[in-house]
C-alpha cells in the first residue's frame, strides 16, 4: 500500500519512520522543504507538492495543525487524488471540519475519516500511540494496517468526527490534570515537602494521573488550543462545562509563549 503523509513536525517524522520501516512505500510532503533530508534519512520518499502525493497514495495521512489548514489542502488533493483512497486526518480540529470535508469529497472519490492520536509523543516515537478512528467500519478496517504501524492501540469511535470528540474528551481530562498537578505540587513545596518523593508517591495513590508519572515531558504548548475546542463542541451543543472552563482559562494564561512553570510548578 502506498501511504502518503503532510505535515512532518514533531508526531509526523516519528510515524514516517515507522510507516517505512513497516514496508510501506511512504510518500511526504511538508511546506518547510528544509526537511526533505531528515525525511529521506527516515526511509520515505520526499515529494514537491500535494498534486503528486495524492496521485501516489492509497491512504493519506494529514498531520497539520489548525482546523484552517486541513482545509485548504483539499482542494489541491482531491483533482488527483485515486479513487476510492483514504485520507485520514490525524489531525487535532473540530469534528464539524471533518464531517463537512467528508460529505464536500465524497463525490469527488476521496473517503475522509478521521485518526486523532492520543499518547504524545514519546508514544509516537516508540510505536505505541492510541489513535480513535472515526468513519465506517470497513473503512477503518482498510486503514487499520498502516495506522498499526506507528500505534498499539485502535479505537472505532463511530461514525465520521466522532474521533475528534473521543480526542476533545482526552484533552479536556488531560489538561485538567495537567493543572491540578502543577497547584498540587507547588501547595506542597510551599509547605517544606520534597516535591519529586510527593510525586512518587502520589503515583501510588487515588491521585495517580498520565500527566504526573509523565511529569516534566510535556509542555502546554497545545493547551490553549485544545481547551478551545472543547469549549467550542460544548458551546454549539448548549451544554455548561464550568471544570474545563476554568481549565481553559488557566490553560490560556499559561501558554509557554507568555509564561513557563518548571517541573515543580513554581513560575
């Protein structure tokens, strides 16, 4: 199967790497063509533009960042895109986008699913990321094998979009505790207690979340972000979330752009 995949930045390059060690004729393309020798050092097979990766591919995989750029690449995919290929977002964006793209090109012979990915990237380095899938269930049967080369773990969410709502759940639990830890351990600090023995600690306990036992690996950098989604799918469905509205807005002041905690949570 010849697999195609935008957007090489940090969870891309690892998963490129994986889909050509697995014997996948693997394809990329990325905007910032500095990258091309770092791809071709992975095993993949570096390509010009979208036109000619759409031609090659049976699956495509897209690995952009904002719910605008998945947008606009669909339109120079779909003129030469295979018919019947599958392009599958992996992507981080609100389900609407999705389930608009896929009704806009299913005419035009393209099956848009999205592939949302859950673990970060220590998991994507080592092959073990979980990924929720949404679409029909054979179509996520065709695509189970290469998206079983970069995870351990495959979820079928449902239908179309559904992967994004599975992924805006995770974040919104991922980030809430990402803050609660940070509160956590700066309260004891405070209070003359060795930090890291805490966390060891609290590992064992009721307390024990992802985010503390992967403390001082992850940054907030896609925080504000995330939380904006959720606030967005809660906002257009009527419904009142006031936990992952205080976590947004936490999550909004501490941006590393503006501001960094150390590991310890002290600014």
């Amino acid at each position: 199967m010849n697999v195609g995949v935008i957007g090489a930045g940090r969870m891309g390059q690892p998963i490129i790497g994986h889909l050509a060690r697995k014997g996948f004729r693997t394809r990329v393309y990325d905007v910032d063509t500095g990258k091309r020798a770092t791809i071709e050092q992975r095993g993949a097979e570096w390509v010009p533009d979208l036109a000619a990766l759409a031609a090659a591919s049976d699956v495509v995989l897209v690995c952009v960042g904002y719910d605008e750029e998945l947008r606009a690449l669909f339109p120079q995919l779909a003129p030469t895109a295979k018919p019947g290929a599958i392009v599958a977002v992996l992507s981080t964006v609100h389900s609407k986008t999705v389930q608009e793209l896929a009704a806009a090109y299913a005419g035009r012979g393209l099956t848009v699913v999205d592939a949302t990915m859950c673990r970060g990237g220590r998991a994507a380095d080592e092959g073990t990321l979980l990924c929720f899938v949404g679409g029909e269930a054979a179509t996520v049967e065709r695509l189970r094998p290469v998206l079983g080369a970069f995870a351990s773990d495959i979820v079928h969410t449902g239908a179309v979009g559904s992967a994004q709502v599975a992924k805006a759940a995770n974040n919104l639990i991922l980030w809430a505790c990402l803050v609660a830890d940070h509160e956590a351990l700066a309260l004891a600090q405070r209070f003359g207690l060795d930090t890291e023995k805490l966390r060891q600690a609290l590992l064992i306990s009721s307390a024990n979340n992802d985010a503390l036992a992967k403390w001082g690996t992850q940054t907030m950098a896609w925080a504000d972000d995330d939380m904006q989604i959720v606030a967005e799918m809660a906002r257009e469905h009527g419904l009142k979330l006031p936990q992952s509205e205080v976590t947004h807005e936490i999550c909004r002041a501490l941006k590393p752009v503006r501001y960094q905690l150390d590991k310890y949570g002290r600014g």
